[in-house]
C-alpha cells in the first residue's frame, strides 16, 4: 500500500487522476474501519488532510459553500442558523469523538443508504462540487446517489465543496435507532420548509438503495397547503393531511430486512417520523409569524 | 514508512509503519504506549480516545500518516496536560510516561489529574478497559466546561461504553472532577 500526502488540492486531483482506485481518505471514520477489518486493501490512500481548503467553509448571500472535510461537530457549532436540518442530522451522528473527525464528503463519498447527512441535503437543495484535472462540475444531490454505496464520481474525481441552500424556513431531522448515540440509522427522515416559494421537500434515508425525496408526498402536501391557504393563515395541518403525507412518505420507501430492522418496520418509522417532524416545522413556521429559519436548541428531539 | 509527530509533548518517531496502520497500533505497539486501549477497532467503544491536535478521537480510526507533524495526547500525558494547563509546565519525559502508574509513587514526577484522581475516588474504575478512554473524553469536557449539566456529561461520555459499571459512578466521577476544577479556577482567580 501507498500512503499518498498532497500538499494542496492541485497535488490531489493529480495523484487522483495518477491513481485512479486511490481511495481518499479524510477523518477515516468509514475508510479505517474497513482498512481495520481487512475489508479492503486499497493500493493506494490518498490523504487529504493536509489541504487547508477542504476544511472551510463560507456562508454566502443564498448558500453555504461547505468544505468537502469540515467535521460535523464545526457544522453543528457554527453552521446551525444557516444549515439547520445539517446541523441536527449532524449531531446524531457517532460520538463526539466521531464528529470531530466525520465530515459531509466522507458521508458522500461513501454514500451509504443509510448516511445521515443525506436527507438534509436532499430537503434543504445541494449541488456537490466535484474536480478533476478534467475540470469541475457541479453535481445536484438528487442525482449524486446511484445505488447502494455508490454514487455519481468519475474515478478520478474528488469531491471538494457542498453548496447547500440556506434555510428560509424550518427544518426536521429525525433518526431511529436502538440508542441516542452510535447507531447507524435504521432510518432516518428529514423534512423543509420553502416559505418562499410554498413548496415543502421531505427525503427518507436508510429505506431503499439510496437516500431519497419523497416526492408524491412533497406534492400532495405543497398542494394541500396551498389549497387550504395555510401559508397565509398559518393554521394548524388538519390531521388527515399529515396522515396521508405519512402514508406518502411510507409507500414511497423501498426497504430491505436486516440486523437493524425488518421492511415493514422501516416503512411504519419512516411514517411516524414523517408525522411528527412535519408538525414540528409547521409549529416553528407558524411561531416565527410565517418566516424566517428556525431550529431546536440543544439538538433533534426523540423521535 | 517513517512518522514523526508530537505524542504528550514530546517528538516521538516510528519506523516501518505499514501504511494503512492506526495511530492506535503505532502508539500501543511501537511507542510503547499501551495506555490507550485496542477494543472494537471500528469507533463504536471510545477506548483508544486520544486527543489530537487538542481534539477527541478515536485512534483506531486515524491512519498513522495523518499524524505526521501533528499534537497527540494519550492517557499517559493527561497529568501533565492538566496540570500544563493550570501552570507552564514541560512535556512528559520517557521516563515519566513510562514510569507512570495508578498509584505513583510519592517522588514519582507524574501527580494524577483531577479526572484520574476523581475516578478513583469516585469508585469508578471496575476492570478498567474502558478507564483510559473515559479518562481523556472527560478530561476534555472539563477543559472546555467546568460546571456541566448531567445532559452535558452523558452527551460527552457517549462514544465510550462501559460494560463494568452502569455508568452511574463514572458519572459521580465526572461530576467529583469538575466540581474540583471548578473550585481550584476560582480560588485561581481569587489569588489573582
């Protein structure tokens, strides 16, 4: 094995694109475990810690242009006003001592089904900044997951920036698993408000191949709302509304059984949590007078 | 390959280290370190937390060549990392880190922590595997807040399992160790 050490983000690309199946490895919470197992022997390791520019981030007048390596535990610090369902998907992740080190890009990069900063991403709107020496492009996050840990890189991409939308409205994250702290997600949902435009997105994650929107629920919902006039009036969602947006939400998952949960159990969570954190937003948008981000202090409340 | 970094204050250097080796493995194996415990190896148990660059993390999952040039503390250093942190004190010696007991000895150069001390006072240590781990994630939580909520202590205790204790008088421990920090800051501030 090579342990390769860039310099700088042009020295990356150029190792990247020299070695093709180096894997690149950031706060190494996923790539060690499998170096550990001997799940994997890569001929190459491509570190990036050393390039400063992966752990920055900057928050613009529409979005946060995030680094690929910032660690969950500065988003959730820094990040919470502007990123709010990133920030509360963040803090569900591992220990702290796996938030220092895990970061948004490594959760892409590996893009399991069941990563936790995926759903947020997908409600809140996010392009994934991906660099050859080919040049860059930028990938919308729909798009970016193709299947059960894989995803949309050529092999000698490197993902460098996130660009997620700020938060014009309140956002939801909600996980199950079998404790608070270091669990993989049996599932996991999480659910924004778009005042502006009047529209609410909603993605699952850990109940299908990939992360992913519910979009026949976004529907019915940003029709119902509409309908009802409840943007304007900031009335409360009749009960059948949220019931059916549950529904929605459950039909559009695709689970599998396994150790964390069985199919059907995964789709009545994904319903439940689909539930509960639509009322929590509504409360936040109706308490904020019909505008402005708002977010739980101290964290995701229990599902 | 070769690697040189920091470990308690002092420039420590391995040869040989294969490349996809943890910082866990250069540090129980080639440093003669084993303070730092090899449980899971995959970041569930907390065990081999060190602290890097002042931050927690597992060791297990940090592959050696991210460390080049950069801080480590281990358990072995987290008397002195205390007590450099009241005072301007030096970095653990060899000697020191290897002399380094539960219990020193009265001429022994490395007095425990608040934190060490507390854990035995407290009765928190019972097989003692998880101790170390605990011992920096609750050394670090104190660093940053000396008066922390029970909510606090649990959220920052979270990445390390105990299968001895329950958990309960690990948490008297923590409460024990800040309660002392907290009174020594302020008598500290009174004397200034």
């Amino acid at each position: 094995m090579e342990f390769l050490r860039p310099a700088s983000w042009e020295e990356a690309l150029a190792a990247k694109a020299e070695h093709p199946t180096a894997v690149p490895i950031a706060g190494g919470t996923d790539v060690m475990v499998e170096i550990n197992f001997d799940q994997r022997r890569p001929e190459q390791l491509l570190d990036l810690n050393r390039i400063t520019e992966l752990h920055e981030w900057e928050v613009g007048e529409e979005q946060v242009m995030l680094g690929a390596s910032v660690p969950y535990t500065r988003i959730i610090e820094n990040l919470r006003t502007e990123l709010p369902g990133l920030a509360l998907a963040g803090h569900t992740v591992g220990s702290p001592q796996i938030r220092n080190r895990g970061s948004v890009g490594g959760n892409l990069g590996a893009a399991s089904p069941a990563g936790d900063s995926h759903p947020p991403l997908l409600t809140a709107g996010a392009e994934v900044e991906a660099e050859s020496v080919r040049g860059s492009r930028r990938i919308p996050v729909e798009d970016f997951f193709t299947g059960v840990k894989r995803n949309a890189l050529a092999e000698d991409e490197l993902i460098k920036r996130i660009h997620i939308d700020k938060a014009s409205g309140p956002q939801q994250f909600s996980k199950v698993g079998t404790r608070n702290a270091m669990v993989i997600a049996v599932c996991g949902f999480s659910v924004a408000l778009h005042p502006e435009r009047r529209i609410v997105k909603a993605a699952v994650g850990s109940a299908a191949p990939t992360p992913f929107r519910a979009t026949a629920a976004e529907d019915f919902l940003t029709a119902a709302l509409d309908e009802a006039g409840l943007w304007e009036s900031g009335g409360a969602i009749p009960l059948s509304v949220a019931r059916q947006f549950a529904e929605l939400c459950s039909a559009s998952c695709n689970p599998i059984d396994d150790v964390r949960g069985s199919a059907a159990y995964r789709r009545h969570a994904v319903g439940v949590m689909a539930r509960r954190t639509l009322s929590w937003v509504w409360d936040g948008y109706r308490s904020t007078g019909g505008n402005g981000a708002r977010n739980d202090e101290g964290g995701s409340r229990c599902a | 390959m070769r690697v040189t970094f920091t470990v308690n204050g002092r420039r420590h250097e391995a040869d040989d280290v294969w490349e996809g080796e943890s910082l866990l493995y250069v540090l129980r194996e080639r440093m003669g370190l084993p303070g730092s415990k090899n449980a899971c190896e995959q970041g569930e148990c907390g065990s081999c937390t060190v602290r890097l660059d002042g931050e927690s993390v597992c060791a297990c999952l940090v592959a050696a060549g991210q460390v080049e040039g950069r801080d480590v503390v281990t358990v072995e250093g987290l008397a002195d990392q205390a007590s450099r942190r009241a005072t301007d004190g030096r970095g653990t010696t060899a000697a020191d880190e290897q002399r380094w007991a539960p219990q020193p000895a009265a001429d022994a150069g490395v007095p425990l922590s608040p934190v060490q001390q507390a854990f035995i006072d407290a009765g928190a240590v019972q097989c003692g595997f998880c101790t170390p781990g605990l011992l920096v994630a609750a050394d670090e939580l104190i660093e940053h807040n000396s008066r922390p909520s029970d909510g606090d202590i649990r959220e920052a205790l979270s990445g390390n399992l105990c299968r001895c204790t329950g958990y309960e008088k690990i948490l008297d421990a923590v409460r024990l160790a800040a309660a002392r920090t907290d009174q020594s800051e302020a008598q500290q501030g009174e004397a200034v």
